[in-house]
C-alpha cells in the first residue's frame, strides 16, 4: 500500500470514528429527551389526578367554597346553586352576586366586617341572604386575604356555611324550651301563692300562739304592787318564746320566777305555756311553797305529762325561782341550773342554783334541788334571767369574730348600772345588746328581770 493509500486509508478511518461519536452523542441526547418528556408527561398525569380530586371534593362539600383574584377572576363551587338557587354563570358574571344577595337589614354589619379585613386579614359573620326564589337562609362566612411573599394581594377566599337547618333548630329548641319555663314558672307561680298562703296561715297562727302566750304572762302593774321598783327585759329570738316569766302570790309569800325551756319559737312556746300551767298548779292549788320542792315537783310533772322514762323525750326546763317573805324579811332561792345575782351596798353576790334541769332524763345527774337563803336588807336589788343575753354572739367593733357577751360582761355590766332607776337599766340592757349584735341576728330567747323590796 503506497503511503498515499495509507494515508487516505487513516483519513478514512478517522471520518468513520467522527460518525460514530456523532451518531452517539444523538442518541444520548435523545435518549434524555425522551425520559424528560416522560417526566414532564407523568408529572402532569399526577397534576391532573389530584385537581381531579380536589375539583371532586370542592363540589361534593357542602359548604360553598369561593376566591375572588385581584384579576378579577372568580370561582365558587357548585354548593353555591343549592344555598342561592342561582347558576355557577350568574357569579362568574357579576362577581359582587354574593353581596347583593346579603340581607338588606344584615348587609351593614357585613360591611363593617369588611372594613376590619385590612387589619385582621380573618373575619367570621353570621348574616341572612336571600335566595332567587326569594327564600331566606342563615350563613355563616369565613373569610381571609392571601398574599404574596411580598406582601401583596392576590386573592380573597372564603367559605360559607348554610345555617339555616342548625338556627331554625335551636329557634325551635328555645321557643319550645321558653314554652316550657314560662309553664313551670306559672306552675311555680301558683305553688309559691299556695305556700304563701300557708306561710300567712301558719304565721296567723303562730301570732295568735303570741297573744296566747302573752295573755297569760303575769300583768306588770299587779307585780308591781308587791315590789318597791321592779322591771322585765323580755325579748323572744321569734314570734313565739321558750322563755317565760311566772308570778304568784300565797299565803303572804310573794313568788317570783325565770324559766328558760328547751327550743325557741313553736316547740319552745309549748313548752312554756306547759310550764306555766304545772307552776300553778304545784304552788297555787297543790299549796307547795317550798322553793326547792317546787322546782322538783315541777320536773316530775314534766317527765310523766312528755312520758321521758319510755318516749327518751329529753326535753326541759332551766329556772330560778325567788320566795319572799316580807314578815320574816328573807328571800329564798332555788335553781336548776340558773342563778340569783343581787347587790347589797353596791356588792355583787351570786346564788348559783343546782346543776340539773328541769326534765329530761337525767341518767347521770340523781341530785336534789337545793334551797339558799337571804336576809332582806334596804337597798337590795335583785336580778333572774335566762342564759339568752350572756349567750348572745355579736361584738362591740366592726370587722371582728362573732363570739358570746358571756356572763363575766353581764355581771360587770350589771354592776356599772345597778344603781341607775330599773326603767332606765331595762333601756340600758336592751340597747347594749342591740349595739353588741349589730348587724347579727338574735340566737336566743331573752328575759332578765330585776326588782327591788
């Protein structure tokens, strides 16, 4: 082969390797052609499945869902015929439909929610709208901007939701409920004037037990005619009081006496008005005049007429009840569980009475009622009185714990005021215990009596 052949042979191969590069580097570029537009082709295949289902679920939900662009374009979900009863058409026309639709009365509060979207950018209202066929119906919308990164607008969305079946139920279930209240409240009405009523009976007859009660309380102008000065502090806690005063005269022993039973009010009175029977009894048809064996005929009349020993009925009485003997110028004492102050030349002393009641049971107290004695002398002067004015709760400044006046004050009190006239010391004891109590209510019964001979 000549060197010419050569090397037309060499160019020849070298031509051929260029064609073969070439043919090469086309089919690798068409070959990543390819699989790009199979790319491109399968990502727009999953594009278009899913706003096939997002298309399916806008217009199979039931809320109407709505953008409005800056462009001017518009899209509202086929929901919107149902709620307005006009076609898709009519709002891509007339973007401003769905406003126009609002309400007349409603359309300025919907305005105004409007105006606030510049600075919330997310509003809620509840408004009427007014369907083609003239039909009402209860919406709610909710509304925001979106924007861009920049700040700037680009669409407002929003979705309404039709209320209607939700607030005609609750109309209903509160016109039904107010049907209701407005029945119970005049069946109320009716059991309040039937209580009423038997409230003003039972308080008719509690106020006729008072008269009763206080018909049989011992006259003070007849006391007065046996005592030099005399005065009676009686204040009942209700209508009706279990504390109760009893005076007696006989065989020229003057008798006096200060009971306190068991309860307040209607069991209370009961009591009393029992009591004051029994006294008149023991002393002035049976002619027991001995202090001591009065209180104890007293608690035995009390046990057998309430049967204490088979009912264990422990109900009773406190007392302390004062003879006087103006021939013999002595003063005899007994009590069951209350005492006998009195001042002589301006010096407290105490008689305490027995430490027992008057009824009950007494399974565990078996003592006698005893008897004290003492002299008359000018000047005296004498004080019963039940537990209800040292047991008071209450106190003398504002803003302080409730607690008892308790006896130590009484007693000082009594001392500060014993030498004043006995009218005047009935005023004295009663408004202390009104400033004491304040603004408190009473929680017992209260009689003190004080008399000179």
């Amino acid at each position: 082969m000549t060197i010419h052949q050569l090397k037309t042979h060499q160019k020849y191969k070298q031509l051929q390797t260029q064609h073969q590069q070439i043919l090469q580097g086309q089919s690798t570029e068409k070959l990543a052609f390819e699989a790009q537009s199979q790319e491109q082709a399968n990502y727009i295949q999953k594009l278009e499945r899913s706003r096939n289902q997002f298309n399916t679920i806008l217009e199979t939900i039931e809320d109407v869902i709505w953008s409005s662009g800056a462009d001017f374009s518009f899209y509202i979900n086929h929901t919107a015929k149902e709620l307005y009863g006009y076609e898709l058409a009519d709002f891509e026309q007339n973007n401003n439909l769905w406003f126009e639709l609002i309400h007349p009365e409603d359309k300025p509060h919907v305005s105004e929610k409007l105006s606030q979207l510049a600075t919330q950018e997310y509003l809620e209202a509840e408004y009427r709208v007014i369907r083609k066929d003239k039909a009402e119906r209860y919406v709610r919308t909710r509304m925001w901007f979106v924007k861009d990164e920049e700040g700037q607008f680009l669409h407002l969305d929003g979705i309404t939701s039709d209320m209607t079946s939700t607030i005609l139920a609750e109309r209903d279930f509160f016109l039904r409920l107010g049907e209701e209240v407005a029945e119970r409240t005049a069946e109320l009405q009716q059991k309040s004037i039937k209580l009423e009523k038997a409230n003003r009976d039972v308080e008719t007859s509690i106020k006729y037990a008072r008269r009763l009660q206080n018909a049989i309380l011992p006259d003070l102008k007849e006391m007065q005619e046996y005592f030099t000065d005399i005065f009676i502090y009686y204040m009942p806690r209700d209508i009706v009081s279990g504390d109760f005063y009893w005076f007696g005269v006989r065989k020229n022993k003057v008798f006096i006496s200060v009971i306190d039973c068991t309860g307040h009010g209607v069991p209370g009175a009961f009591m009393s008005m029992m009591g004051y029977a029994l006294l008149n009894e023991i002393v002035l048809k049976s002619n027991i005049i001995e202090v001591n064996q009065i209180i104890e005929a007293l608690n035995q009349n009390i046990q057998v007429a309430l049967r204490q020993h088979t009912s264990r009925n422990n109900d009773g009485m406190d007392m302390a009840i004062c003879m006087i003997d103006k021939l013999e110028y002595k003063i005899e004492f007994a009590g069951a569980r209350n005492c006998l102050l009195y001042f002589e030349d301006a010096e407290l002393n105490l008689l305490k009475g027995t430490r027992k009641s008057v009824g009950g049971l007494h399974i565990q107290k078996q003592e006698t009622f005893d008897k004290q004695k003492v002299n008359i002398k000018e000047g005296q002067i004498f004080y019963l009185y039940s537990d209800g004015y040292p047991d008071q709760l209450g106190s003398f400044k504002e803003n302080q714990p409730k607690r008892r006046f308790m006896n130590k004050r009484f007693r000082k009190l009594l001392t500060k005021i014993h030498q004043e006239p006995l009218g005047l010391q009935a005023d004295i004891l009663d408004q202390t215990l009104i400033r004491w109590i304040g603004t408190g209510k009473r929680v017992d019964d209260v009689t003190v009596l004080g008399f000179k001979i």
